[in-house]
C-alpha cells in the first residue's frame, strides 16, 4: 500500500492534495476530481490527516495551512 514515508507522498497523495489545496471539499467531491475510487480516496485521506497534511471540518477536507507539501 502506498502511504507517506519519510515526508514523501506518492502520486495519489499529491492529486488529492492538488484538488484540496484551495478550497475544502467532501471525500465524494475528492474521488470525482482525482478520478479514484471512494475507498481509496479514504484510505488516503485518513493517511495524509493522520500525518497532518490535511484537516477535517465538518466532513469537508482541505490542506493543513501549516504544512507545506513536497
């Protein structure tokens, strides 16, 4: 499974980080514009917020202003 080592993030974590990066969107949103299965987009969503690149507002998933992505 691919996931964030080491502060590397993998091309799905960059596409979905792209997608959010201005404007917070739901996970179906997310999947619909990076073109991934919801599970999928889930699984990374839950990576890159346990890893602090990303934050959660009521359901709604944007870029963590604090962390600058590679």
């Amino acid at each position: 499974m691919a996931c964030v080592n080491d502060t590397q993030l993998s091309g799905t974590d960059k596409k979905i980080l792209a997608v959010i990066k201005n404007k917070a969107l739901s996970t179906e949103k997310i999947a619909e514009e990076v073109g991934l299965p919801l599970f999928k987009v889930r699984s990374r969503l839950r990576e890159l917020k346990s890893n602090g690149y990303i934050i959660e507002k009521d359901s709604l998933y944007q870029v963590n202003p604090t962390v600058n992505e590679e």
